[in-house]
C-alpha cells in the first residue's frame, strides 16, 4: 500500500452536516456549505478513516495509491 490515501468528496451526496471538519479539521474544510478536502492526498491516518465513515450520507471515501476502497467500510 502506498503512503499516500486520496480524500474524495461527492458534492452531490454532500449535505454539509460538517462532522468531518470537527473531527478532522487539518483534512476537510466547508465550501458553499458542503465538504471538500484540504488536500487531494494525505498520509495515513485513523482520523481520516473516522470521518468517512461518520459521514451520514457516506459522502466521503478513502482510497489507497492503487484505488481500493480504504473507507467507508
């Protein structure tokens, strides 16, 4: 796996409860009222995991260099 996880957010299924900025605000900011990521590329964290898979809407995934599905599980 590589060191590098991508953050994708679907602004379509984005409802901008705002969940992910609280828990991990260093990854994911709030733009016209829905959650975009403050980097296309993060290093590994348990903290990304969680915020994806709090989402409500499961609007957030987490995937590896190689495009597998990291989270929501």
């Amino acid at each position: 796996m590589s060191a590098d996880w991508r953050i994708e957010v679907d602004a379509g299924r984005c409802i901008g409860s705002g969940g992910c900025v609280g828990m991990a605000p260093a990854h994911f900011l709030l733009e016209s009222g829905r959650a975009v990521p403050t980097a296309p590329a993060v290093e590994p964290t348990e903290t990304v995991i969680d915020a994806a898979e709090s989402c409500p809407v499961e609007a957030i995934a987490v995937r590896d260099a190689d495009g597998t599905l990291i989270a929501p599980a």
